[in-house]
C-alpha cells in the first residue's frame, strides 16, 4: 500500500512524464564535448584532434581547471560522414549533457550536426571546419579554424617565391567533400587572381585509391603546379601516384592534408608538398611557447595544427566558463540556462591560444591574425616534418 503522503508527489511525476516535461538540472559536473574522427579515413585528421583535446583536459585541469574545480571531456567518434557526426551530436546532448561541444572534424559534417545543436542551444566551437557558411549556420555556432579564404592563398604566393617561372597549375579536389570543394574555389581564385592559367580541373571522391585518369590529365597538360583540396589518405596517395607516374613541379595540399599522418601514405614522395597553415609550434607567444614544450615533453615531436585547434577549443570554452564561474557558481546553473550564457561569454572574450591571440566577432567567426606556410621535408620512409617558410 501506498502511503497517502506520496501519492501527490507520485501523480505529478506521472503527469511530467505522460506530457513529455522535464525538471530543471542542475550542473554538478562541467562536461565539455569533444566530437571528431575517431574512425575512417578521415581518423587521420581526428586522431590529432582526440590528442589535442586530452592534452588540454590534463594541461588545463592540472592548473586547476575551472577556478579549481576540474572539468571532464566526453568523446564520441563521428567517424568520416554526415550520419556518424549527427549521432555523435545527439549523443553528447542529450546523454553526456554537455555544456558546449568541439567538433566535428570536417565542414562536410557540420553542415549535418551544428543545426541539432543550433537547436538545442548548445554551443559549437568547430576546431577544423573551415568552409564558407560555417559560422552562419546559426547562433550557437562558432569556430576556432580560420576561413580557407584567409589561409589557401598563402600557399600559392609562397609557390611563386619558390618557382617565379610558374605559368601553367592544374587544381585537383574531392567533390565529395564540402570543405573541399569550397577549398578549390578559393585556389582556383587565387591562381587567375596571380594572373596564372588554369589549365585543368580534375575532380575525385575522398574514397578513391586509383587516380590514374587525373594524373594523366595532369600530365598532358603540362603544368607547373599542382592544387589538391582532399583529406590525408586520399591526398597522400595522389601525391604518390603524381610522382610516381612522373609529375616534377611543384605540389600544393590543402589543410586536409595538413598533417603527419599522410607521411605512411605518400612516404619519401610527399618531400616537397607546400601546405598553409593557421598554426606554428614557433609562433612566439607565451601560451604557444608553454604548450609547445609541454607537448614535446609528452609525445616527443611538435604539436601538429589539428592538435593545437583542438587544444585551442577546449581552452576557450574552459576560459569563457571561468569568466562565467567568477560572476555565478556553474553549479547554481541550469544545464539549458549554462550552455546559452556559455555561448554568450565565448563570443565576449579574448584568448591567449597556442594559435596566438584569438577572438570572435558577432557571428562566431575567428579572429586570428597570424598564418604560416610550410614545406614537408622527409627524412625517410616514415618520418619527416613540416619547415616553416619565410
């Protein structure tokens, strides 16, 4: 039998869930999420990321995470398409109960999962999304990779500092990939903007193995410089074959091959490739010079640009929510009530990043004013690093 007191008590929870209500949380643990590639071929890009994110929990929360109280970080894989990251979304919202989220790994992705979080009012720092549209996507959607606007044309002014001679490019790109596509449109602006002839455009998917037909155009059509908008496996192997079947000038990746993990791919024929970068372990700030000798002290080589984003976004949420934990207690906030202020305070802030000083303007894009670009030296097979032009 039950006692008359709880019967009330008992009736209203039947009513809150017979009407689909629920009751205001509290926050008792900060959870930040972090969704990006764990798995596919786009794993190569997000196995950076996922070590980028755990240093910064172990850094950050070792130098006393929020206002002393430590944080935690919530992983879900996205693996490499649109379903995976909107699982991953999903998950991280409604079951990790996230404050905010970093990820996914790719635009392609996001142009999936940001509006669920759009919707759900949970913000979204995107560590590597870097095509046209992303911050516009909504509100609640930010990013701490700058636009490929901003970045791709550096690599082919470098190029024409390295070969004056340079005339006749050739632009290869996965079609299949939004970040891609909108990556080329930028090279193949740049290349005309030059005053340099485009004398072919050669299109692939991100699953391709065998290039042999784009090659050959390439080929024939005798250029100087090669443009390739793809991500690492597909990308290296383009390269690969590019070399092998002859092709001597001179070859320009985009930011999806912007990472070590392509070196087993292409092996001692990606020495050479040009690639732009919003990264450098040598920028001289204190924040980057402190990360930089923390990271080499744990993996023993130099944080790579996906690391230090990803690194990047979990320091800016963790910042923005000390900012908000020294006005108000996180714990006297709702979950809902938290992540729409948390979305608020990181477009209001300024941070000292390893990416060097970096803001946000009213639409959630970033603001960063220092871009590099880098060669790929190999010193054999497996091994090799990207030199930082001047």
């Amino acid at each position: 039998m039950i006692p008359s007191t709880r019967i009330p008590a008992l009736a209203t929870a039947a009513l809150t869930l017979s009407l689909g209500l629920t009751y205001a949380q509290k926050v008792d643990t900060v959870v930040i999420g972090v969704a990006v590639a764990q798995t596919s071929n786009t794993a190569l890009l997000g196995q950076e990321q996922v070590i980028g994110a755990k240093f910064a929990e172990k850094f950050l929360n070792g130098r006393g995470g929020i206002n002393g109280t430590p944080f935690k970080l919530a992983f879900q894989d996205t693996g490499g398409d649109e379903a995976g990251a909107i699982n991953a979304f999903q998950n991280l919202i409604t079951k990790d109960r996230v404050v905010g989220i970093v990820g996914p790994t790719l635009s392609q992705q996001a142009f999936a999962s940001d509006p669920i979080a759009e919707r759900a009012k949970v913000p979204v720092l995107g560590p590597s999304n870097t095509a046209k549209g992303i911050p516009q996507i909504g509100d609640f959607i930010s990013r701490v990779s700058a636009p490929v606007a901003v970045v791709a044309p550096n690599a082919v002014k470098q190029a024409l500092k390295l070969d004056p001679k340079i005339k006749e490019v050739a632009v290869l790109y996965a079609q299949n990939d939004a970040f891609s596509t909108s990556e080329t449109g930028t090279f193949q602006q740049t290349v005309k903007d030059q005053g340099l002839t485009l004398s072919t455009v050669q299109k692939f998917q991100t699953t391709d193995t065998d290039f042999t037909t784009q090659v050959t155009a390439v080929l024939n059509a005798k250029v100087d410089l090669v443009i390739i908008s793809g991500l690492a496996a597909d990308g290296g192997n383009l390269v690969k074959q590019l070399r092998q079947l002859g092709y001597k000038g001179l070859i320009i990746g985009g930011n999806g091959l912007n990472t070590s993990n392509m070196f087993p791919v292409c092996q001692k024929l990606c020495d050479g490739v040009i690639i732009a970068q919003a990264y450098s372990p040598a920028q001289g700030s204190a924040a980057n010079q402190v990360f930089v000798k923390e990271y080499r002290a744990q993996y023993k080589k130099d944080p790579p640009q996906f690391a230090a984003q990803a690194y990047a976004g979990v320091q800016v949420m963790v910042e923005a929510l000390k900012a908000l934990d020294r006005k108000k207690k996180l714990n006297t906030y709702d979950l809902d009530d938290l992540r729409v202020a948390l979305n608020k305070q990181i477009l209001a802030g300024k941070y000292n990043t390893p990416l060097g000083t970096i803001a946000f303007d009213k639409e959630g894009e970033v603001i960063q004013k220092e871009f590099y670009v880098a060669q790929i030296k190999m010193k054999d097979a497996k091994n090799g690093s990207f030199v930082y032009l001047k």
